[in-house]
C-alpha cells in the first residue's frame, strides 16, 4: 500500500486520466474530489463488495423458487 500526505487543495494522478483532488481535510474526514473519464465505474468499496456479494448470491438461487416473481 502506497501512502501519501497531501493537504487541502493538492491532489495525486492515478494513470493518466484519474486525478483525485482533496478538497477539504478536518477531524471528521477527508473531502475528495474525482476526475475520470465516464467509462470509468467509481463506488465506495462498502457498495462494491455489496455489489459482489449480491452477484454471487444471484448466481446460488433456484430458478424453481423464481417463478412466483415471473408472474
């Protein structure tokens, strides 16, 4: 894991089109700001691993017990 400081209003690139810009730094957290182009999917990981975790229960589910929502 890379580790960096940087302070209000400074930012770091990752590859050369995703630039994340830290707007504001106090006891609370860090406000970020992201640059990317659309193509680029950004979520928090919480909803991420949410995304995941649904995907792989989705793919466990009896059709049988599917196909009173069919109707």
């Amino acid at each position: 894991m890379l580790v960096l400081r940087r302070r209000a209003g400074e930012s770091l690139m990752i590859g050369d089109d995703v630039e994340i810009e830290f707007l504001e730094v106090n006891s609370q957290g860090v406000k970020i700001g992201i640059r990317a182009p659309r193509e680029i999917t950004i979520l928090r990981k919480e909803l991420h691993l949410t995304e995941m975790q649904n995907r792989a229960a989705a793919l466990n589910i009896d059709p049988e017990k599917l196909k009173w929502t069919a109707k």
